[in-house]
C-alpha cells in the first residue's frame, strides 16, 4: 500500500468517496448521525459560517460533505433539480436502517421489498436532495439466476425503479 493510501486510511477516509455538496452541510452531518448512524471525522468552517469541508463516517466508509456554493460551482442535488448519483448502503438489517432514516426526517422513495436479486432493499431520499438506497443481501445468486430473475420481474412489471418507473411492486 502507498503512503498516500496508509495516510488516508489512518484518517478513516477511503481513497475513493462520495462528496456530497449539501445546501446546509452541518444539519446534513447531523440528518446522518440520527438517520445512518455516522461518526464525525473533520469539519472545517469557512469564514462565512459554511462548511469548505467535512468528513464522515458511515457503515466504516468514508463521506465527504461540502456546503453548496455556486459561487464555487458547488450546487447540490436540490438546487439542480435532482442528481444522477445515488448511495448504496449496505447493511445488517435494511428495514430497520429504512425505518430509522424516515423517522429522521428522510422520504421514502422505494419501499422496503425483497428484490429480485437476492436483496432486501429500498430506497430514501434525505432532506438534502442525495438518495440512498438501503440493503441486505438475502441469498447468493449466480449471475445467470439474477438475469432470469430479471427478466421474470420485469415481465411480473416489478422492475428495479421507484414506483411508477417501471419499479416496486
């Protein structure tokens, strides 16, 4: 492993993460404390009271948060209009993590269901703009059992989307 990479992992942080342009990067930090359970790593305030940067902690990997500012380019997935990037958690028990999330103020997107891939999973979207969908594998599948899988769902019209995208049942 490099130095950069032993540096970083020292830190808590994962040579690839997620940073997440938040219109409110501090009640986000919060929002993930009660919804996901994250531990703070780093936060650094800017002179104007907003976050330039903070770290943290979900499920053991690593999510960076910055406040939006357009002035900088940085606009969050609100003022955008949505975004094309979700997360995926992967955890011991998706209702529970689904359920904690929603009572910490997030908005079911895709209910809790047994997917077709071996998963139970859903979907949330947190106050901030940012969708997570939640997960935990059930069964081990094959390539080839998730492809026929696929197909029956689809044609079942359960889909993989949010309701009325082709989705849950």
């Amino acid at each position: 492993m490099s130095d950069v990479k032993k540096d970083a992992a020292e830190k808590g942080i994962h040579v690839l993460s997620p940073h997440l342009i938040c219109a409110g990067a501090a009640d986000a930090i919060d929002f993930y404390k009660k919804a996901f359970g994250a531990e703070e790593l780093m936060r650094i305030p800017g002179q104007n009271g907003k976050l330039m940067h903070a770290c943290v902690s979900i499920n053991g990997s690593s999510v960076m948060l910055v406040d939006e500012n357009p002035e900088w380019g940085l606009r969050g997935p609100k003022t955008l209009g949505g975004s094309s990037v979700s997360m995926h958690l992967i955890v011991d028990d998706a209702d529970a993590s689904f359920d904690r999330a929603v009572q910490a103020g997030a908005t079911s997107v895709m209910p809790m269901d047994d997917a077709f891939w071996g998963d139970r999973f859903g979907m949330v979207e947190d106050p901030f703009g940012h969708r997570w969908s939640i997960s935990t594998p059930q069964k081990v599948m094959t390539q080839d059992e998730i492809l026929a899988a696929s197909k029956d769902a689809m044609m079942d019209g359960e889909g993989c989307g949010p309701e009325g995208e082709g989705g849950a049942r």
